[in-house]
C-alpha cells in the first residue's frame, strides 16, 4: 500500500477483567474507505475505541501518520486529526443542535466550514436551535456526523451509522459517506449492515473473536459472498 | 401607621430585605455546589469554609496589607480560588472513580482542618469589616443601608453572570457537555481534567466571592460558614441541582421566606427551611427543579 | 478458623469484664456508648446502604430526653432510658420516611439538614436547657433499688448489658430474614422491587431501628456523664460518629466498636490541645479516605489473609 495513514498492530484492549481484543492488525491509506465487519461482540466497537483512547488498557500499537498512539489520552489522540462518531450517536442534551455542531475544538486547518455542514444537512439548520435530543434518529445520526466535519480531523470513525434507521435515511448517509470521501476524509466505517457497507468501501477488513481474520477488496466482494455470509452468520 | 397583620411596615422590609441578603448568599453558595457537582460529582462540603476563607482573605487583606475592599472582592477569590485548585488536583483527582459519599468525607474532613486552623488561630469570636460604602437611603417605609443594597445588586449581577456564563457561552457548552458524557468529550480533544479543575477553582472561587460580599455584613469568624453551609444543604435539596435558574430562584425565594418567618413568628426563622425541605420531599422529592433520576 | 475465633470472643469477653480493675471506668463506660451509637450508625450504612450524616439529632435527643425524664420528672432511670428509646424512634419514623425518598448523598444532605433543625429547636426548646444543657443528672438507682449505680464499677456492668444488648439485637436483626431482604434491596434496587418487596418499608424499618439505637446510646450516656448539652446533638456529633465508622472499617461488624475506643481515647489525650483537635479528626478523615477506606477492622483483615496465605 503507497500511503499509509492508520496502521493497527498487535492491539490488545481490556475493559475491567475481560479480555476484548487480542492482537488486531490492519491498515487504512490516506483516503481510503474501510470497514470492520463482524458479527456482535466481535470486537469492532472496542477497536474504534482504542484508536480513540477510550478503553480502559491496550497494549500494542497504533500508528496515526507515523505517531504512536497508545499511551497517549484521548484529547491528544483527537488533536492528531482523529475524530469519533460513537454508536449511540452521543448528542448532548443539555446542548442545542448548533451548539452540538461547534463543541468540539478545530484541531488542524481544512475542516469543513459550517455553511457546507448546513449545506449536506439542511434539516440541521432547520432546527439549529432545538434541544439536540429532539431530533428525529436519523436527524441526530447526521448531526453526530456533521460535528465532527468541523474539526479539520482527516480520519473518522463511525461507529455503526445506520443501526435502527429507515432505509430512505440510510441512503442518505451512504451518499453523505461517499461525497465525504470524495473531499479526501479518510474513514473507517464499522457495520453489520453488509449490504450498505459493500455500496461504500474500499476494502473490508473480518474481526472474529477480537482478531481481523480476513481482508476483502471491493472488487472480490461479488466471489467472496458464501465466505462472507459464513463469517457474518447472516 | 401602615400596617399588615399588625406589624409595622419598616419591620417587615427591614426583615425582607435581611431575608434578600440571605437569599443572595444561599443562591451565590448553591450555584457553586450545584456546577461543581455536575462536573465532579462531589457534593462540596468544604464550601462554607472556602466562603470564610473568602471573608477572612479580605479582612487579613485590609489589616495587613491596606488593600482596599474593592481590590479584595477581585484578590480574595483569585487566592482561594487558587487553593481550590490546589485541592482538587492534590486530593479530590484521586477519589473520582469512588462512590460520591467518599468526596462528601473527604470535602468535610477538609472542613474540619480548615476551619479548626482558623479558630486555633484567630478563636472563634469575630472580626469587625468596615462598610465599604457608608451612609444609606431613606426610602419613606424604611431606611436602606447603601452597602446592602449594593450586595444584593452585585449577588444578582454574579448569578445572572455564571448563568450566562454556562448557559450561553462555548466554555459553557464544554461544561454542560462533559458534565453528560466528559469521556466522548474528551475525545473531541477537549481536555477534560483540566476543565474539571478549572470547574472547581470557579465554583470555589464563588464561594469566596460571596465571603468577601459578607464580611461587612457579618463578623468575620472560623465558623462563620459552618452552619451556613448546611442550610445551603437544604436549599440545594430544595431546588434540586439541576438548573442553574433554578439554584438562583430558590436561593433568592427562601431568603426571603426566612425573612418572613422572622416577621411573622421569630423563633421558626431558624428553622423555616428545614420545613420547607421536608415539605418539598413530600411532594417532589427531587426538587422543585430537579430531574428525576 | 471457628475455634480461633471462638477464642477471640472470649477474649474480647474477659477483657470487657475485667476492664473496669485496669482503666478508668467512666472512659469504659464513654467509649461503649459511642461504640453502641457508632454501631447504630453503621447498621443503616452497612446494610441499608445509606450513610446519615444527622445521626446526633437521635443521640442529643436520648440524652435529653433521659436527662429530663429524670432530672426534670423524677423518675427511674429505666424510664428515663425507654424515653429516650422511644423518642429517638418517633423522630426517625418522620424524618427516616421523608429522607428515604432520596438515595445517597441526597439522602445524606437531607438528613444533615433534619439534624440541623433538630438542633436549632433544643436551642429554644425549654426542656432541654438551651445552651448550659441539663446538668447534673442523678444518678439513682434502677429497677426500684435493686441495682445501685452511684458506683461507676456498679454502672459500667449496667453499661456493658446495654452495648451488649444493643450489639446483639443489631446482628440478630442483620441475619433475620428482613436483614437479608435489606442487603438484597441495598445491592439492587430495582430486582427486589421486582420481586415484590417494598424496598422503602424495609429501609424505613432500619432507619428506626438505628435511630431508636442511636437514641439508647444518648440516652446511657447521659446517664454515665449526669449530663446532656447541645454538644451531642451538633453536626460536630454527626461527623464525629461517621468518623468512628470509617476508622474502624465501614460496614464491618467490630469496626464501629473498635474506631470509637480509638476517638474517645484519642479526644481523652488530645483534650489539652483545644481547636486542634479539629483540625487533627479532619486530617483522619482525609487520610482515612485518600489511603486506608478499609479503615482498621478491613486492613488488620487483609494483612491477616495475607499471612495465613503466606504460611
């Protein structure tokens, strides 16, 4: 691979006792859309929250632009250029919609103006001046992703974008992630959506039993359907 | 002469507006407690002794060093302030993770060393603080005291200030964000131990503002803030903790029902917010403005 | 194991019963009060899960109600005792049902501030002798004679029934079955109200009863020290009781016993030192909570693991 601008290695994580990942390793290139697929429990989520920095131990490597990552608190983790949209979307209630949008801090140049924010998500300027939890799911998924645009992070992590949405929406987020790639963000996608996933991805990387167990490229995806179903148990 | 239920008409402002002074140190004391709260998840028990600290800076501030009141409502709270943050990052950092009653332990024990330092010192009996601003207007039902007017003014002015300050600022926002969720906070790149901190030497620093604010009102004294401390106890149960207006409104409202009580039947003025805590567990027992959790 | 600790009681025995010839029996007597109280206190937290943060306002209020009932009316002490019993429970039937409402440390600000208010009544309250206290409180003799107390050596048996009593009913209550129901409800809430058990009565019931404890504590107290003031009814009180607990070891059986011999002791040979002693019970405190919350009783336990591991 030419440029690499995320490699995982060996990456063990612990939440209290039990033991989640056992030595993790991939890799994503600049501008690349990647997902971790896998069944539940797999480890997927806690891989994401490792590279953020927010599991209680890890061990091994993670290497964002060449820096390493573990042992580092998550606050410097994000100001590398890292940002996180977390399964359960995140939006503070005791903040507005526009609040939400402006509260994390720019980390780098080149971050997303709000004008275009407002321009990929008109609802959200709509309703800016809502409680940030009175929106509609699909409404709060765009806002989770729309905040961290602004930053001028060129990773994402998205955490499961489509869980528990209506298909018109989760169309809409498939375009939203694609014109994202288009503008060069770099993003590692988790799914168990494997149908949304495959109309995005660059490559697919299979987490069984907290290891990536297998590599797919998009162009193998249409041979590679028996394997897959196999792993994902669908 | 005017009056009503037979009480003279200067009497009962006079009392009212004692119970508005209260009322402006019950609110400035619960707002402190409650955002500290938030983001610590310490009920604060040395808060009525960081308000003495605050009143004892600015009287050991004037008889040593000549520094004006005026200079000490700035001075006082930056240095008590300070040692707040001092705590915090020496003892309470560490106690996070644990059960709230511990912070309670630990916030009292402090209590104790401070205020036992003081009285060793200094005994318990009081200091006198001149009246920054003397004189006082006649207001034809009664005779206002300049300087307390300008308590209740400036107590108004520095609720409605952290109000703002919380509600409509981006500092505000990190606060009232890593108060939900301060991990995903912090993974905005947000550092969230430092506002913590930062978040106690404030409320801290409040307290002692309100200190400062009481000395010429009251004796400066080691103890001048241990019962006053647990009232405030009772008005934050009152108001319950979770809306900044709502600790600003019920500090204000229960000076004044103190006040009162004062009027209307003396010896229950002690004793009239307790009543109305137990009063307000009957009905609502999280609190006129508080959450259900 | 069952043997060691067989003897171990019988130690503690002996020593209770000989103690008197050895130490000064008016301590004897002062510490078990504060032992029995600090049980009482340790019961609700322990295994109720609710740490009160107002428990003077049961013991100031035995000991007045113990000092009047003698002093003031002229009868019995057992009277004075079963007064200040009963007037501790009704106080913590009311304010125990209002405090319950709330859980942890709201439930200990509510019942700091209804100790507050107790105190600020027996400051104007006129049976309790405002600021001087009742003084002089005699000492006569219970059970119609039968047992003279105006020996202190005499009393301190009457005072070892008393804490044995107490203690026994604490442990007899903790392994009923309402005790057991009492830690399901402290450990999960919502499961035991799932399974039908009005978690609030249970609750309620352990507040009165350390209430009504707390209240013996005071009440035999007075009766030791021929005196009550408003000393043992202060949030100081409060905090002081809270202290012997967390010195001892926090819901630990023997840990309240053994961190309210180590206070008084402690408050005996600090007496000299005034203020500082203030400041000296506070740096406990932080020390306790920063570095040892096993208190005594949990650590000299774990270092007693660790050796009969090690050989």
């Amino acid at each position: 691979m030419h440029d690499v601008l995320l490699k995982v290695d060996r990456l063990e994580a612990w939440y209290g006792e039990s033991h989640i990942l056992h030595g993790v390793g991939f890799e994503i290139g600049r501008g690349e859309l990647v997902t971790l697929l896998g069944r539940n429990g797999a480890g997927k989520t806690t891989t994401l929250r490792s590279i953020m920095g927010i599991v209680e131990k890890r061990q091994g490597s993670v290497r964002f632009d060449g820096q390493e990552t573990v042992g580092r608190p998550s606050d410097t983790i994000a100001r590398l250029g890292i940002a996180y949209c977390p399964e359960e979307r995140g939006i503070f209630s005791s903040l507005s919609v526009e609040e939400n949008l402006l509260l994390p801090p720019s980390v780098k140049p080149g971050g997303l103006p709000m004008s275009e924010i407002y321009g990929l998500f008109p609802n959200l300027e709509e309703r800016r001046r809502s409680q940030g939890t009175k929106l509609s799911g699909g409404e709060q998924q765009m806002l989770a992703i729309g905040r961290i645009l602004r930053t001028g992070a060129n990773l994402l992590l998205l955490d499961e974008p489509t869980e528990g949405l209506a298909p018109v929406i989760v169309q809409r987020i498939g375009e939203i992630i694609r014109q994202l790639k288009q503008r060069g963000f770099t993003i590692l996608l988790v799914e168990q959506n494997f149908r949304f996933a495959a109309t995005v991805a660059d490559r697919h990387y299979v987490m069984e039993d907290g290891r990536v167990v297998d590599m797919i490229e998009a162009s193998d995806v249409t041979q590679s359907v028996d394997k897959l179903h196999n792993y994902l148990g669908v | 002469m005017l009056d009503i239920f037979s009480i003279p008409l200067p009497a009962l402002f006079g009392q009212l507006l004692l119970g508005l002074i209260n009322g402006a140190f019950y609110a400035m004391l619960s707002l402190g407690l409650a955002v500290i709260f938030g983001m610590l998840n310490v009920i604060n028990f040395t808060h009525g002794a960081q308000y003495m600290l605050g009143a004892f800076a600015a009287w050991l501030m004037l008889t040593n060093l000549s520094i004006p009141f005026w200079a000490a409502l700035v001075l006082a709270p930056l240095v008590v302030g300070l040692f707040g943050v001092v705590i915090e990052r020496l003892l309470l950092k560490r106690i996070y993770h644990l059960d709230h009653l511990y912070g309670f332990l630990l916030t009292f024990g402090l209590a104790l060393v401070i205020e036992g330092l003081f009285q060793w010192k200094w005994g318990s009996s009081g200091a006198p603080y001149p009246a920054p601003i003397p004189g006082g207007y006649n207001l034809g039902f009664m005779f206002m005291p300049a300087y307390r007017g300008f308590v209740v003014v400036a107590a108004l002015v520095v609720c409605l200030a952290t109000w703002y300050g919380i509600e409509r600022t981006r500092l505000g926002a990190y606060l009232r964000a890593a108060t939900e969720n301060p991990t995903l906070v912090r993974a905005f790149g947000i550092n969230v131990p430092r506002l913590i901190t930062l978040t106690y030497g404030l409320g801290v620093a409040l307290a002692a503002l309100a200190g400062v604010l009481a000395a010429p009102i009251q004796q400066v004294s080691a103890l001048m803030g241990t019962n006053l401390v647990l009232v405030v106890f009772a008005v934050v149960v009152i108001g319950g903790m979770g809306s900044i207006m709502g600790s600003i409104v019920t500090g204000f409202g229960l000076g004044l029902i103190e006040g009162f009580t004062k009027v209307i039947y003396p010896p229950a003025s002690n004793t009239v917010i307790f009543v109305v805590m137990a009063l307000v567990l009957m009905v609502k027992p999280a609190g006129l403005f508080g959450q259900t959790k | 194991m069952t043997n060691q600790r067989f003897i171990f009681a019988a130690g503690l025995i002996v020593l209770a019963l000989v103690g008197p010839f050895f130490v000064y029996p008016v301590f004897l007597m002062t510490a078990l009060c504060f032992a029995l109280f600090a049980c009482a206190f340790n019961l609700l937290l322990g295994y109720a899960g609710l740490m009160s943060f107002g428990h003077a306002m049961f013991f100031g209020l035995g000991g007045y109600l113990f000092g009047y009932v003698v002093k003031t009316a002229g009868l019995p002490p057992e009277v004075g005792l079963l007064a200040g019993v009963a007037g501790a429970a009704l106080l913590g039937l009311v304010t125990g049902a209002l405090a319950i409402r709330r859980q942890g440390i709201y439930f200990a600000m509510i019942t700091l501030a209804f100790a507050q208010m107790v105190y600020f009544i027996c400051v104007q309250a006129p049976f309790t002798g405002g600021e001087d206290g009742l003084q002089g409180i005699p000492r006569r003799a219970l059970l119609g004679g039968l047992i003279p107390i105006e020996n202190d050596r005499a009393l301190y048996y009457v005072v070892l029934a008393i804490f044995l009593f107490g203690f026994a009913a604490i442990n007899r209550f903790i392994h009923s079955p309402f005790g057991q129901v009492l830690k399901a409800i402290r450990d999960n809430e919502q499961r035991a109200l799932s399974l039908g058990y009005e978690a609030d009565r249970y609750k309620l019931l352990a507040f009165v009863l350390s209430a009504s404890l707390a209240g013996l504590a005071g009440a035999t107290k007075a009766m030791v020290l021929q005196f009550a003031t408003l000393t043992d009814v202060s949030a100081g009180m409060s905090g002081e009781v809270v202290l012997m607990a967390l010195v001892g070891g926090l819901g630990t059986v023997l840990g309240p016993v053994l961190g309210a011999f180590v206070i008084v002791a402690m408050q005996n040979y600090l007496a000299s030192f005034g203020e500082f002693v203030l400041v000296i019970q506070g740096s406990i405190f932080v020390v306790i909570v920063m570095a040892f919350r096993k208190g005594l009783v949990g650590e000299i336990g774990d270092w007693w693991r660790a050796r009969q591991k090690a050989g």
